[in-house]
C-alpha cells in the first residue's frame, strides 16, 4: 500500500501561529483566526523573509513564498485573506 506523504508539515501554535515545515527548514508565521467576515484566517506571509535558525541566513525567494502559500491552502479548508 502507498501512502501520500506530503513533503511539508503546518503546525499551528495557537490562535496567532503558524509553523511551517520543509525537510530541515521551518519557518514561524504569524496567523489570526478570524469569526463572522468573509475569511477564516488571515495569514501575514508578507513579514516573512527568512528561513528559521539554523536556516536563517536563508532568504525565502518569492517561489519559496509562492510554494508556502500553495501548501498551505492544501493544508487548511478555509478561505485565507494573504497580508
């Protein structure tokens, strides 16, 4: 039996968090839950620009940002407003 196993993991950590994995790297992101408007979540990825330590000297290139954003949507069923 295969199983599909997915390259990235998301770990929420509590309601203003995110963690965000690939292999080695992992990268904390800052969320909101929100309740009554048109999303669930608002994600800040704008504020994100570098890998975490000890990745950290590793600048996240826009296909990276484009990639986290993908693998997210996958990850959750709510509709996310992106800031």
């Amino acid at each position: 039996m295969f199983w599909n196993r997915k390259p990235y993991k998301v770990r929420p950590t509590g309601r203003a968090g995110l963690v965000y994995s690939e292999g080695e790297r992992t990268v904390h992101i800052f969320s909101e839950l929100l309740f009554g408007g048109e999303y669930d979540a608002v994600v800040y990825i704008s504020r994100v620009q570098h890998w975490d330590s000890p990745n950290d000297q590793d600048r996240l290139a826009e296909d990276d940002i484009e990639r986290i954003k993908k693998n997210l949507c996958n990850s959750f069923t709510s509709k996310i407003e992106w800031a």
